[in-house]
C-alpha cells in the first residue's frame, strides 16, 4: 500500500518507490509539450480520487506545493481503473500512480504529461497489524516481498517506457 494505516498499530516495510504521475490521453495538446508549469493546467479539467485517498491527499499536497490554493475543475471517480478510462475517452487529464498505468502507457493508450515538480516519489509499503502473530508461511510470504517486493514494481521512466 502507498500510505500505511494510523489509526492502529501496524508494521510496515518499504518494498519500492512509487511515482505519482500527470496523465492524459496521447491526442491531448499537452501530450508533446516539456516542462509544463501549473499554469498551463489552469484550464484543465482533472479526474481525481476521492477524498481520503492517498493519491488525493498526495494531489492536494503538490497543489499546495505550487501554491494553488483554489482547487481546479475536477470531476471524482473512486476507481483507478474508471480514471484511466476516462482519460482514455479525452474527458481529462489525472495525477495517479505510474505503477496504475504503466500497461497502458507502453501500449500508447496513455502519456504521461512532463509536470514541473512530477513525479512526485513515494514508497510503497508492504503492512500488517502488529497485534497478529504471523503464521510461518506468512512470515515466510512477509520476509520475502521485504527482500524481493521491488522486482515486481513496474518500471516506468519519466519519459513513458
């Protein structure tokens, strides 16, 4: 997960970096453009999580970050794989994770917008509550996405591949 729990104990191990991405459709006029400022995005419409998600509370943070304290136009799914199709379909762009749409950015369904300040790298996290003994196949389980999760990130470059 891209954001541990802190409403109860857990333990939680990094197992990789996760980059948070702007995206939109390949037909998009930004799709081609470099280095593009918030400004450039003041018209844009962006399809964003719900909130208390931690993609959201990511996007608001880098909003803030940019000093944009209006939000901008924004319509809200609570899907991944609903925001991805409707930037498919052109209705906007969204900041996601780039593990979210690595598949659809190598097949070319997908850009990823060259953002001043993106991506923005967090970690992902295996967890699991401190107050449960693991049984030895689990400990088993645990002790090897610590060691070896990373392997199964998806690769993916500033630049889509």
């Amino acid at each position: 997960m891209g954001r541990p729990p802190s409403d109860f104990d857990v333990e939680a191990d990094v197992i990789g970096e996760h980059p948070l991405v702007m995206i939109a459709a390949p037909d998009h006029p930004l799709a081609r453009q470099r280095g593009i400022s918030m400004s450039a995005l003041a018209g844009e419409t962006f399809i964003v999580r719900e909130v208390g998600s931690g993609t959201r509370v990511s996007f608001e943070g880098f909003l803030a970050s940019r000093k944009i304290d209006r939000a901008p136009p924004s319509v809200e799914m609570n899907s991944n794989e609903t925001i991805k199709q409707a930037v498919m379909a052109g209705l906007g762009i969204a900041f996601i994770s780039a593990h979210t749409v690595a598949v659809e950015v190598k097949a070319g369904r997908l850009v990823l917008l060259d953002v001043e300040g993106l991506p923005i790298r967090r970690q992902w996290y295996v967890v699991r509550r401190k107050d449960k003994r693991l049984l030895p196949a689990a400990a088993a389980l645990w002790d090897f996405w610590v060691r070896e999760g990373r392997r199964f990130l998806p690769d993916i470059s500033a630049d889509g591949t």
